[in-house]
C-alpha cells in the first residue's frame, strides 16, 4: 500500500511501525525466554489495561525505552534477509 511510505502521512504510519517492530521484539523476547514467555505475555496483556506502553513493558521484565529492545527485533529480520539471499545465490 503506497500509503504506508508518504513522509506526509507519518502521523498514520507511526502507529503501524510501531506495533510492527514491538510485536517482533517480543517475538524476539520470547526467543530469549522460551516457554516462560508465555506467563510474560499474559502479564503484559493484564497491566494494558491501567497502565502506559512503556510501564506495560518495564512491569513484563523489559525496557522499551532503550534500543535494545527494539534492535531485537530488527535483528530478527537482518536474519530473514540473510537467508533469502543465500536461497537466492543457491537458484
């Protein structure tokens, strides 16, 4: 959608971007956790309710404020990019 990339409508697009890369840092998170991800998530899930993003988070265990997190997740699709193009230089 031609939308999502018009620097005039980046009010619109915030919104998008971020829940783009905050889910794929908490894939990234529960990569790190493992199972117990899961008892995280159920947690972060009930203090949506009363609280900001960032105390959601801080409360879940970790710091959305820091560009740790959110490396995380970019990390995760540097990864993907990597293995496309060695799927690529295999055809």
């Amino acid at each position: 959608k031609s939308h999502y990339y018009s620097p005039e409508l980046d009010f619109y697009n915030f919104p998008y971007a971020f829940g783009q890369l905050f889910a794929t840092g908490l894939y990234a998170q529960s990569k790190i956790q493992g199972p117990s991800f899961a008892d995280t998530y159920r947690q972060l899930l009930s203090y949506t309710v009363t609280n900001s993003c960032e105390e959601v988070c801080k409360k879940a265990g970790f710091d959305i404020t820091t560009t740790d997190f959110w490396q995380s997740g970019i990390d995760i699709y540097a990864k993907e990019i990597e293995m496309f193009k060695a799927y690529v230089e295999k055809l």
